[in-house]
C-alpha cells in the first residue's frame, strides 16, 4: 500500500515556480529522500503534504487522504520535524514541553506522561529531562524534537534537514535511531529532506532528486550517483597531522585517491560511493584521528546533480 502519493502537484509563490508537475508515489514502510540544492523545492513539498500549504494545482495524498479536503485527518497521522526548531518553552524541561504538547494531541494526562518518559528513554534524554530546554545543545533539542513528532504514535514522519548544525557524533547519532527505531522496528514511513551525500545514501531506500521544482530523477542513491559517473570528494580536516593517514586510507577499496590539502586537511576522492564506509572510520580510529570536519565538498554535489539531471 502506498503512504504517499503525488499527481501533478504544482505550486506558486506569486510569480515564482516552487513546483512544477510533480508526480511521485512512496510506499508504506520507505525511508524516501528529497535531495536537492536550495531552493529545489524540497520544504515546499513538505509544507504542502503536511497540510501548511494549498497547492496551486494537482493533488497529493497522505494514507489515503486528500491533504486539502481531509487536512483535519491528515494532521493526526503525521509528525512533522523542522531543522533548528524553535517552537519549545525555552524555560520549561524537556520533559514538560513533551507532556504538553502530548496533551495538545489529546492524550490525556497519565497517557502523556507515560509518552513522554517513553520518548526520552528512546532519544538518550533522561539525564537531561528535568532541565531547561533552554540550556540544551543543538543536537539535544533536536531529539527532542523528534521526540515531540512521534507523541501521537505517526505513520508518516516528515524529516526537513534533521540533522542541520549538528557536529558529526550528534549527526551520526541522530541517523542511526531514525532509521532503525522509525523503520527497522516501528515500520513506519519517513519522507526525509537533505542536501547531504551522506546523509541519503546511509538512510534512504530510494531518492528523488528535485531541481528547480522538477522532480528530475527517483532510484536508489548509490545507483542514481553510479548512472551520473560522478565522483564524490570528501574534505576532511583533523586535530594533528594529516599526512600519517593518507597511506592508509588510500589502500581502502572504497577510496580512489587521497590528496593532503595542508598538514591538517585532506580530500578524499570515493570510489562508487557517495558516503565514507565503515573501513574510513575504522581507519581513523585505529590511528586515534579526532574528526574537526567532514563533508562533500559543495562544488562536488553542485556536479553530481548536473550529472544526474542530465541524464
């Protein structure tokens, strides 16, 4: 059964085109991913299937239900995350901003409760309940804000950048529960926007690849990257000297060449991949290499849609 499905939705902000004929169906259970540069027209999708924005023209359905003309019912099957959130009582816990938005779902009192310390168990927040969110990180609040999503028990779970300002542990961290808890064990279907290499390729079954509000190519990302022929190079920049690890990550298959930047930073070039493997952190760890930064590099991905939109 399908979760989601999308006929010629087109939508327009004045004189401006945020999406145009897009058609799209995501299976119930899919971890699907809308890759796209800024401004693609990966948030207007959200907003619209959420119930946020009437489209222009087209229809899209959630579970079965029209977005426009079943919004009310839409809503109660659906959590909805935004990066950088900043919708919480800043001065209340997490713990009592969870209980209180589990009310607004009308859950009732002691059901609240019980969610609520459900929630935090799952997200790591236990330690921290009882604080202000005030004082939480960025990697903190935004657990909990995936917490909050989930309160009325979801079966479609909107993602919009998720893990957006967070360091790479928080990150990581982040992707490995959304997956496994969300799909692995609740089956539960989750529409996820990203402009991160990484990040679709390590949780995405399949990917739609939007530009300029075109839905330009759907597949499995790996498969859509390999079609383009598109190499994906990697910065990475660490605490001491780089030059110790250049030897050995460049013996790993994944990788294709290593080339030293400074004594600190260095670009790695993958081979049929977009996402360093399980071998590049085992490496780096092996050596005792801190990670201050790691990323695709920007022009990389700007080349990878190129390749891919012109197939």
């Amino acid at each position: 059964m399908s979760a989601i499905t999308i006929s010629n939705l087109t939508h327009s902000y004045r004189s401006h085109l945020a999406l145009r004929d897009v058609t799209l169906t995501i299976e119930s259970g899919e971890f699907f991913g809308l890759f796209g540069p800024n401004g693609a027209g990966k948030t207007t999708l959200i907003r619209i299937l959420s119930t946020l924005v009437i489209p222009s023209s087209g229809t899209a359905r959630v579970c079965d239900l029209d977005v426009v003309r079943d919004a009310d019912k839409v809503r109660s099957l659906i959590g909805l995350v935004f990066s950088n959130e900043n919708s919480f009582y800043g001065r209340l816990s997490g713990r009592q901003n969870l209980e209180f938005f589990a009310a607004l779902q009308n859950l009732g009192w002691e059901q609240s409760r019980r969610r609520a310390a459900d929630l935090l168990a799952l997200f790591d927040l236990v330690g921290a309940a009882d604080f202000a969110v005030q004082s939480y990180s960025t990697g903190m609040r935004q657990r909990l804000n995936v917490a909050r999503a989930l309160l009325h028990d979801p079966k479609v779970i909107f993602l919009d950048e998720p893990t957006k300002g967070m360091d790479i542990l928080a990150a990581e961290s982040l992707r490995t529960l959304l997956r496994k808890e969300l799909v692995e064990r609740q089956h539960k279907t989750v529409l996820l926007t990203t402009h991160d290499l990484q990040e679709m390729e390590l949780l995405c079954d399949r990917v739609g690849i939007l530009d300029h509000g075109q839905l330009r190519a759907v597949g499995v990302p790996a498969a859509l990257i390999r079609e383009a022929n598109q190499s994906v190079v990697y910065r990475l920049e660490i605490v001491g000297e780089a030059s110790r690890i250049v030897q050995p990550l460049s013996e790993l298959a994944s990788v294709q060449s290593v080339t030293l930047i400074s004594s600190s930073i260095l670009d790695l070039v993958l081979k049929d991949s977009i996402a360093l493997d399980a071998e590049v952190w085992k490496v780096l760890a092996t050596h005792d290499v801190k990670v201050k930064r790691c990323a695709p590099k920007e022009e990389g991905l700007v080349n990878v849609l190129k390749r891919v939109v012109s197939q």
